[in-house]
C-alpha cells in the first residue's frame, strides 16, 4: 500500500487542475471541481491540511492513484 502524501487543500484543487478539472464554485471552504469528459464531480475542502480518508476520497472520485497525485504536486 502507498502512503499518501499530506497536502493542501489549494494544492490538490492545483494538481487536479492538471488532469483536466476546473473550479466550478466556492461555498464556504468547499472547492466544487468538475471534469468533462469522463464527467467527474469533486468537492475539496480548502484547508490547510487534508485528512487521510478525506483525500483517499477525492482522489478514488478522480480515478487518480497516490502515486500520480505525486506526480502532479
């Protein structure tokens, strides 16, 4: 099993920006991330740190695997 590096939540909102997804909204502290094509939704708080099970989340909705969020920070 990786580990998942510990991230922002500014960073992971720009390491999605890097595969394809773009702001959509902003509530409160909650970024709302939309993709195209394949469609894909994704909220990300913007924190200062992101838990462990709350970034597992995002990146299983993203279909991105810890080692390609490496990549994209």
């Amino acid at each position: 099993m990786t580990h998942l590096p510990v991230v922002s939540g500014k960073n992971c909102i720009r390491a999605l920006e890097r595969v394809g997804f773009g702001v959509i909204r902003q509530v409160g502290s909650h970024v709302v991330l939309r993709r195209p094509d394949p469609f894909c939704q994704v909220v990300v708080p913007d924190h200062r740190t992101l838990d462990r099970g709350t970034l597992r989340s995002i990146l299983r909705s993203a279909g991105l695997t810890p080692e390609k969020l490496r990549e994209l920070l």
